[in-house]
C-alpha cells in the first residue's frame, strides 16, 4: 500500500492518474538534486513540439520561472511559485487573463509545472515565527 499527499484541483477542474502520478513522482526527488531553471527552460522551448505546447506557454514558463529567486531549482529551497494572475501577466508580456490560464493549464497538461492548490483556490506562502516559508501554494516547478 502507498502511502502519500495527493493534492487535487481548486473548483471545477478534475484530476487526471496522470497529475498524481507525477505528483507522487515529484515526491520522490533525491535530496541535493538540482537543475538550472534557464536550461530547464531552453530544454522546454527545444522540445516544444514533442510537449504540445504553444510559444505563449513558454512565455508563461519563463515568467513562473522569474518568480524563483535563484538560478538553481532545489528541493531545499522550496520549488513552489505563488504569483498571483496579474503579477504573472506582466511578466508574461502582458497576456490576457483567459490566455494566461489556458497556457497554465498546457503546461501542466504538458507536465511541466503542478499545481498545489490551497483549501480556497489561492497561491500563497504560510511563514514560519523566523520568516522561512513552512508551505507554500501555488505552481510547483519541480524538475
């Protein structure tokens, strides 16, 4: 039997074997691993054909990716963003609302960032007495 935190979808959107399993993949990263967010995402944009996914989801990327602070994405830091929509649409090159949850959703589709979603459908971050983020809700960029 497994045992695990399976995180499901704020609203009306419905949870795919596909999002859980990659959840549970993310789960089971090894501590200490790390990758460059910048190859991350070249590595996206030269496999944009093979992921399905449309030039302005890249934009969406490269914005969620702006929001974490450092060139290194590692579990000990934290992997989760949690911008709100405005935020990540200036940052997207100013796409509009609709587009810009439609590009998240084909990112996530593609399996390229997960969602963690809080009890209300909000992306967050809950501190800690010292400041140091104790969890996070938001767009997991787990590699």
């Amino acid at each position: 039997m497994q045992v695990g935190n399976v995180t499901t979808p704020f609203g009306r959107r419905s949870v795919t074997l596909a999002q859980i399993k990659g959840q549970m993949r993310t789960a089971e990263i090894k501590a200490g691993k790390k990758a460059d967010k910048w190859k991350v995402f070249h590595d996206a944009c030269d496999a944009r054909a093979v992921l399905g996914i449309q030039d302005r989801a890249l934009a969406v990327l490269d914005a969620l990716l702006t929001f974490y602070p450092d060139n290194e994405l590692c579990e000990e830091r934290g992997l989760v963003v949690f911008p709100s929509n405005d935020q990540l649409s200036v940052r997207a090159h100013g796409i509009a609302g609709t587009t810009l949850r439609r590009h998240l959703a084909a990112l996530v589709d593609a399996g390229l960032i997960q969602r963690k979603d809080s009890a209300n459908g909000k992306r967050y971050a809950r501190k800690d007495e010292t400041g140091g983020i104790e969890e996070a809700f938001g767009f997991s960029l787990a590699p």
